[in-house]
C-alpha cells in the first residue's frame, strides 16, 4: 500500500472534486403580482460563500447545478477535516518524545 492509495482506501473525494466555501439558501420574493412568493412561499437559490482573491462574495449557482455544487462544497468539509486529522497523527509522529515547548 502506497501513501498515493491510503486516501482512496478510506473512501475520501478526490483533490480535485471540491469547492471550498459555504452554502447559503437565500429566500426572495420576486415581486411578481399574484406570486405565491408574496404569500410567504419565498424562492429559495443556493448561493456559495467564500473568499476570492482575499474578499468574500457570494455566487449564485442556477437551479441545475444545485446537487453537484452542494456535493463539491462537502467534499471540501470531509477532506479539510481528514488533512486535519492526518496533520495531528503526522505531528505525532514527528515530534514524538519531544519535550513541548513552554511558552
Ligand atoms: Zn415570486
């Protein structure tokens, strides 16, 4: 077993298959006259939050694609949390019976 394999055998998304930011339902009304919007039924749009460039904006992501993006903005949530974990065991690994050091 490689290390290329370990991430695979653990059944993470690939590297590439993210988005990083947040997803945000927004709920509007349209303002068109007799739409069920105004009656308390909002339109609900996904939008991702994130930072680009060092600002943060807010895409709209049109209804089709919906499914994929909100599976892509996970992805990134499951590998984040799995290179956290693999960096704490590596620390570990590394550092092991090492004083820590005192601030
Ligand atoms: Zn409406």
């Amino acid at each position: 077993m490689s290390d290329a394999d370990s991430g695979k055998r653990r059944g993470l998304p690939g590297i590439d298959a993210v988005i990083c930011g947040t997803a945000v339902v927004m709920e509007r009304a349209c303002g068109k006259e007799g739409c069920r919007c105004l009656r308390g039924h909002k339109h609900k749009s996904v939008y991702i939050s994130q930072y680009h460039k060092g600002a943060g904006r807010m895409v709209y992501i049109p209804k089709g694609n919906e499914k994929s993006v909100l599976r892509l903005v996970k992805n990134y949530r499951i590998l984040k949390s799995a290179m956290r974990e693999a960096s704490e065991v590596n620390m570990a690994r590394f550092t092991a019976g090492r004083k820590k050091a005192k601030a």
